[in-house]
C-alpha cells in the first residue's frame, strides 16, 4: 500500500478507537458508575439469572413496566425465604379423611427454591382426597374462591406468600388468585349425610351459613416463684361448624333425634341444642353442644330429624 494512503488510514483507525472507548467509558460510568458497580456487587451467574427471569416476564409484560422489585411482587405476591421455617397453619376440613391442620412447610417444603410451586390437585392427593366435586380456598381477609373439579388443571398452583401460600392458575382468571389462604373445604362426591330427610355432606354445609362457638372455658392460677403473686386467667377453644338452628327448624317444642355410625340414636330437646354446631373432625361430623364435656359430643353423625 502506497505510505501516503497509510498515514491517513492511521489516524481514522486512531481516531475511532478513541471515540469507542470515550463511548465506553461514558457508558460505565452513568449514574455513577452504575453498570461498574453492579459488576462489582455481583457475580455474573446472579446477574444472568435475573436477566433470564426478567426475559421471562417479558413474555407477558412490557420491558418498560419494570421499575423495581415491588413490581412484580405486589402483582403476583410471591416471595423467597431462604432456610426459614413457618409454622404459620392453615385448616383443612370439609370430606376429607383427616380434618384439621396443615403446616405451611408440608405444604411447600422447598419454598426456599426459586419457583418453589406445588399443584393443588397433587397436595389434595397428598391429603387423601382422589376424588371431589369442588374445592373452596378460604383467605385471613375473608375472601373465598370456590372451584369445581372439571375447572381445575394441571396450571392451579399453590405458591409461597410471605409467611403463607398463595393459588395462581393461569387457566382461570386472574381474580381467583386467592393470597393468603387460611384454609381449605372440600366438597366430595358423596352425600353420606341425612339432615331433615335431605341428603348432605359435612363440606357442604360448611359452605355456609356457619357459626364460631367457644368450648371447654377454664380459668387456670399460677402463683409466682417471684413475688408469690397468684394470677389467673381464662382459656377456652373456638370451635366453627355448621349450626344446628340453620339446619333444623328448632323451637321450645321441638326434639331432636341423632343417629350416629353405630346406630345409636339419641334425644335431646331445644335447650340442649340451640348453640350446637356440626363440624368435620377424624371420627366423621360431630355435633359439638358447648356447654357439655367434649365426652358428651356424638362423633360419626349419619342423621340429623326433629319431631314435634
């Protein structure tokens, strides 16, 4: 190449690899060095993941909707934590064969992994329940979503929220994505129930209308080892079921006749009953009478009738 064409060719390579790196150096240093820093703070597998979820979010959501963490977690309301447990319990009642409690982290032992889901229909399975007409989640704020069977698929997940879990399907609408459950009822399929002559369940009739009733009052003492002070306080125990004069057209004159799995039948008049609830327990519907001994509760109730 001819040495006159060279200098010139010099300088314009020159000249265009000082501007690249201004360029550069202007860019790693915006906002103070922002990109320098972040490079700094992180490794590059964080940063790659968190790339590769906001990719994943793009797919339903503009890049320009991304502001900050609380973006995507006020919308879908699921967050992480790491190795910390919760004994945080939720209700399970309804037709299924163990009514009571379930603790957060037997639900959702992995929550600690990013993405941590488990399928409603798998957890159902996990408590015994194969087959339901439909099941109703229940949340701390008082909001209920009731599915049926044929509306739930593979997409309804239960999801880590806060110290609880969430439901999110993306096959249902978005104002079923119930946060914060506090319990779950179960409707089954059969109606094993007699109440008045009309064929029920115990998950049915705890879809409403329902009552709280308060059970087993003591008052307990404790004298203290400090100043030889004795205190006193009162426990007792909620109990919520189903009540008997929603079901049964109670008055003075009425009796009510109760047959349990064993086929005993007993009595009781309107007094004994008025404040009687009907709840899911292990040993099938129980009428709960508050004012009794929990030994005086019939389990197993099959039949419920009054006579005049």
């Amino acid at each position: 190449m001819d040495s006159k064409l060279k200098k010139p060719i010099f300088w314009i390579v020159l000249s265009l690899s000082i501007l690249v790196l201004v360029a550069a150096g202007l860019f790693l240093t915006w906002r103070d060095g922002l990109v320098l820093r972040v490079a700094d703070h992180y490794t590059r597998e964080a940063l790659q993941n968190d790339l590769i979820s906001m990719d994943d979010c793009a797919e339903c959501h503009e890049g320009a909707d991304f502001h900050r963490c609380s973006t995507c977690h006020d919308e879908h309301g699921s967050v992480e934590f790491a190795e910390l447990p919760f004994y945080n319990l939720i209700l399970f009642s309804g037709d299924v064969p163990s009514p009571g409690y379930v603790e957060i982290n037997q639900i959702l032992p992995d929550r600690d992994h990013s993405g941590t889901f488990i399928r409603l229909l798998d957890f159902l399975e996990a408590q015994g329940v194969e087959s339901f007409e439909s099941v109703t989640m229940t949340s701390w704020d008082g909001g209920f979503v009731t599915i049926s069977r044929e509306n739930l698929s593979d997409q309804a997940l239960l999801r880590p929220y806060t110290d609880g879990i969430r439901f999110a399907d993306e096959d249902l609408h978005v104002s079923t994505w119930l946060k914060g459950i506090s319990g779950f009822i179960v409707v089954g399929e059969e109606r094993d129930l007699q109440v008045n002559g009309k064929s029920t369940s115990i998950g049915r009739l705890l879809l409403g209308p329902t009552r709280q009733v308060v059970v087993e009052s003591a008052r307990v003492m404790f004298e203290s080892d400090t100043d030889g002070v004795s205190r006193e306080a009162f426990t007792a125990t909620r109990l919520w079921g189903a009540a008997l004069s929603d079901l049964v057209p109670l008055d003075d004159s009425s009796v009510l006749l109760v047959s349990d799995q064993t086929g005993e039948l007993q009595e009781f008049n309107y007094q004994e009953v008025s404040q009687a609830v009907l709840i899911a327990a292990a040993g099938g519907p129980t009428l709960v009478l508050p004012e009794q001994p929990r030994s005086t509760w019939i389990q197993g109730v099959v039949n419920l009738e009054w006579e005049k």
